[in-house]
C-alpha cells in the first residue's frame, strides 16, 4: 500500500564531538521516506527553494520515492537546521533554524495521495497537519509527530488533532512536556485518553515504548557501537515503522509490534552515519539481518 | 546452590518527589539477598551497630536468608546514607553519607562461605573485595559490583580486581567513568577486556545491557507505572540474577540471559515501594508471573 508523508526537507548542518558536516541532505519527510521506502512506494509531500540541489531529488527518486508532491519554489530558501550534539550522542542543541519557503508550507494534496489509505504527519504545527488531515477523510490509518515547539505554542490545535489521529508518535521529553508527568509508562496513557488509539514514545539509544488500551511494551534499542549522528534517527523509526504497516496493509497489534521492531532497526542504520550516508548502503536484505539478530537478543 | 553476599546493610533516609522515609531498612546487601531469596539460600555477610533494630535480622531470616556472618558491633553504629530523588526519578543526590562501623569492615569469612561456588561482591573499596575474594578460592562464579567513589579513588586496585572476577556489574555512569566512553556498547566491551569474561550495565528505568565475548545485548525494564522509591533497584537486579544462576547452578549463555530478565523483573518490584516494602508482599509466583508477561512484551 502506498504511504504518504508530509513535512520538511531541509539542508541540516550538524556538529558531532569529533566531526563536522555542512548543508547535507535532512528534513522529517526526508528520513521518513528513505526509511519506508524499503518496504512500500511513500509520496513524498513538501516544499524546497531554488537552492535545492537536484541530486538530492534524485537520490529518493533512486529509492522508487515519489517527488511529484515536493514543490520547489523559485527564488525562495530551503529550510535550514544546524544543531551539536553532546558528547552523550543522545542530547543535542538546535544552534540555529531558518524555517525559510518552510514557513509558507500549504500543502495541497494530489487525487492520488488524498486517496491514501496510510498518512503520516511529520513534525510541523498542529494547524498544518489538521489540513492536510482534512484533506485524507478516507485514510484508515492516520499517525501524527510532534515537538516541544508545538506542544508550548499551539497545545490546543494539538489536542484537536490527537481527537483526531489514529497514532501519535513522540520522544520521551516530548511525551514528559505534554503530560507534565516524568514518569513514561503514565505519560503515555495519559497520552492515550487525549485521543489516539495509540502512542508512541521513542527513548533515543533506549528504544521505544508503545501504549494501546490493552497493551504498554517497551522494545530496546539495538545496541550498534557505530554511533556518528543520531540526526534522522526518530523519523527513521517512524518511517520504519509506517513502511512496514502500510507494507503488510494491517495495523494489527502483532503488526504494530514488528512494524516497532523495523522502525527501531532502520533507526540503527541511521545513526550510524551523517544524513542519509549509511542507510544510502544497506538494502533490505541488511534490516532483514539485523531483524533475525534483534529478535535472538529478545528470546530468552 | 547457597549464595554468598559480602556488602553493606544501612540505614537509609529517601526523600522522592512526594513522599520522604526516614532510617528504612537499606543497603546493598540487603537489597541483594532479599532479592536473591526468592531462587536460592543466601549467606549474608556484613557488619552494624548496636542501634540495628533486631526486627530487620527477623524479616531477613523469615525469608530463609542466613544472617549468622551478620556481626553487630557493640558500641557502633550502622552504616547511614540519606538521598534525594530528582523529579525523573532516575537520578538522585546523596545528601549525607555516615560510614560508621562500615568503615571498619573487615570481614572474616566462615568455612560455610568460604566453600560457597557463588558470590557476589556488593558496592565497597576494591581492596576489600580483594580480601574477600582471596578467602574464597574456589568459588565458580564471582562477580562484583562498583562505585564512582572506588573507580576515582581506587582505579588501579579496581584494575586488579577486574582481573579476577569472573562478572562485573554496574550502572551507566559508572561504565561511562571508568571508560571513558559516552558510547555503552563500546564501554561494555571495554570493560570486558579490562579482565571479567562478561560485564553487566545497569541502566535503570531502560533496562540492563549484557557483554561477553560472543554476545551483547539489552534487556528492557519491565515498564511500571508504580515508581514509588528507586532505591535498592541495582541491587534487587544483581541479587535476582545471581540467585537464579545459584538455584540453577549454572552460568552457560541461556541462564544468564534469563537471570538477567529476573534481576530485571525484582528490580521492577523494588522500585514499587520504598525499603523492602513491595518485596516483602510478593512471591515467587508474582515473579513468574511477571515473567511470562515480560517474555510476551518482547516476543513477536
């Protein structure tokens, strides 16, 4: 089944402890596709200016992306992300953000992607992702994510939405912010009751949590000793994980807990280099392998 | 198989967010044996003071704990340690420490313990463990735990240790300092090298991650909405995973890793209460309860 992501493609320039990378290929939209993209054709939906460089085009175009719903506006600036990390790898800070052509985002969905049964809405504001919620009355599954920037200046627009969603997918800080309670396991069901059938909590380096009303799992990262820039690990997880749903054409709760387990492989793959470096070099074949060893780490 | 543990028992003051206890039962190896109680016979070794309440020796032998190598000293006082826990409840503030009659710990082993083929070396000064270890030739499987305090101030006593153990087990911090390295994977291993045929780090709410030559791996924690007191949690961990490999007298792959989910699944009972609260109203069957609901968390 096809998928259908809308939010941001940018150029990020990212600082490490002991590395450096300037203008490289970022954006939520951008790891989520690559990493759904081993499993189902997503339609890519979102904006860039003319200082976009074709190639990086072509590049998810290589991974049977469809670009048709990525709107390149002339005389306008891509959006812009640079961030460090801490010697952690896991906390980072946003040095400097230029949301540029970003700030305008629209979207106005082709026929073809309004008619898609599996929508994700990546980080953006509340507002927007209702309208394009809006525009896919007939998507049966629909997940949202969202950031602190968000969840402080439209908290209510988000409540709105989480009436709304199927899922919402969130790091734990993010989790902690909305709630107001440091403790995960409550705050992702009171996550729950704000609408969602069910929510995510993804803990970086410690994996992710899952919350339904019948089931609360936790599944833990893989433990890769590669790690060089955790930057798209969280939309890789989420891309992962729709990828492989919209794949098996299910959201069954044995398909959601596999669908977890890709999303945080794909996610091991990522960070295990700059931008889209490592997952450019492995193919499916490489997550099926990684997937046999993560599942010979769980049983016991 | 009995089960020796050589560590502190205290007198422990917690203040959490809500509530505060004051002069609880406390300790390392107390945490430790209560913990390890539930799979085999523990052998207890430590020392306190004549301000010990006799009560406390009363519910460690209730549940078959044998406390004859606890001395108390006449005239001394008991080990007290006073904490806070941060809002996350995963980290915390020692706010007074009083070593009393731990200080002068120095412990004598009986025949009975001596001829012990499992012992665990709880939390102190590596030299200590070093006398202790040196009275128990013939122990199959020795394991130790450690502290910020004796990797700053003992790091080349530490060092020799290492090279005679057969199992180190300690938190994330902890790997981190001793290391050097943010990354754990790669900590693990290199604390691995540094002497132990497998090292044990203890993440707290995320779990436990597992190092030996042939395998790494991660164990989630058992995701709880009940943090009531996170004291004594690394301790019921160890004391869970060294009581299982004691009752099943073995230590081949397949029982450490299932050791390990039980270390684990006490330590989720610990936290649910403060002291020796939530243990003491469990059973065995509460814990293998627990268990065949963790199994089917990280099966899929």
């Amino acid at each position: 089944m096809p998928l259908v992501v809308v939010g941001s493609v940018a150029l990020d320039s990212v600082e490490t402890p002991t590395q450096k990378r300037d203008n490289v290929l970022g954006g939520s939209a951008v790891f989520f596709s690559y990493a759904a993209s081993y499993f189902t054709t997503v339609r890519l939906v979102s904006v860039v200016g003319e200082d976009w460089p074709a190639e990086h085009t072509e590049l998810l175009r290589s991974r049977g992306i469809d670009t048709a719903g990525l709107e390149v506006v002339p005389g306008a600036k891509t959006f812009r992300w640079r961030g460090k990390y801490l010697p952690n790898m896991n906390d980072r800070e946003t040095l400097d953000v230029q949301l540029n052509v970003f700030a305008q985002f629209d979207p106005v969905l082709s026929e073809e992607c309004r008619r898609s049964k599996f929508l994700f809405l990546a980080n953006g504001p509340a507002t927007l992702q209702m309208k394009v919620l809006k525009q896919c009355p007939g998507a049966s599954l629909t997940v949202a994510d969202t950031m602190d920037l968000w969840i402080n200046s439209q908290r209510e627009e988000l409540g709105e939405l989480l009436q709304q969603v199927d899922g919402l997918v969130m790091n734990d800080a993010e989790a902690k912010l909305l709630t107001g309670d440091e403790n995960l396991v409550r705050a992702g069901h009171a996550i729950r009751q704000m609408g969602p059938r069910f929510v995510v909590i993804k803990k970086g380096e410690h994996g992710a949590m899952f919350f339904s009303k019948h089931e609360t799992y936790v599944l833990p990262a893989y433990p890769t000793p590669d790690v060089i820039d955790p930057t798209g690990a969280g939309d890789s997880f989420a891309g992962g994980m729709m990828g492989y749903l919209a794949e098996k054409d299910s959201f069954d709760p044995e398909t959601l807990k596999e669908a977890m387990a890709y999303g945080i492989l794909v996610a091991s793959f990522t960070v295990e280099d700059f931008s889209l470096d490592r997952l450019e070099k492995i193919t499916r074949q490489d997550l099926d392998q990684r997937m046999e060893q993560y599942r010979k780490m769980l049983s016991f």
